[in-house]
C-alpha cells in the first residue's frame, strides 16, 4: 500500500504544479493583453485630450496678452520702470562734436 500511496502523492503533486503554472501563465497573458489594449485605445485618448487640453491653455494665455481696445495700427510705447534707472545710471559720458563743412 505504501508504494500506491507515493505513487498517488507524486502524481497529485504534478497536477497541482501544473495547475499553478497555467494559471500563473493566464494571469500574464490577462496582463499582458490588458496592457496592449490600454495603449492602443485608451491612451491615445487620454494624450489627445492632454494636448487639446494644453492647446486650450495656450490659447487662453495668448488672448489675455492682447490688450483689447486698441485701434489697429495704433503704436503704443511701454517703458519698464526699472529699466530706466539703470539706463540714467550708466549713461557713459558726453563726447562733444562739431560738424565739417
């Protein structure tokens, strides 16, 4: 009976390994697959809207930046505050000329 007994343990022990390394191996084609499905369905969407979303943004920024009210054509100068103080500052000196007839 003894030998039956280690006959029938061997054999249970190979169906059961064999039971795990189908599963383990359907568990990585589930995987596997359920990748490859989200890169090409459902990523490029979530891209698409990302880059209508950022071209939304840029947009938006470029609209605030023209000012509104001006006529077209209109020449407008803006001078910045600080940079006028640094221009006084480094003036050089004067270099006095005369013209040549």
């Amino acid at each position: 009976m003894r030998g039956g007994s280690n006959f029938l343990n061997m054999h249970l022990l190979i169906l059961l390994f064999l039971v795990n390394f189908l599963r383990t191996l359907l568990i990585i084609a589930i995987v596997y697959y359920g990748i490859r499905l989200f890169t090409r369905f459902v990523l490029p969407l979530l891209v698409d809207k990302g880059l209508k979303n950022m071209q939304q943004k840029m947009q938006n920024q470029q609209n605030q930046r023209q000012k509104p009210g001006r006529p077209e054509g209109e020449v407008t100068i803006e001078y910045n505050k600080n940079s006028n103080q640094n221009n006084s500052q480094n003036k050089g000196e004067y270099v006095d000329f005369e013209e040549i007839e």
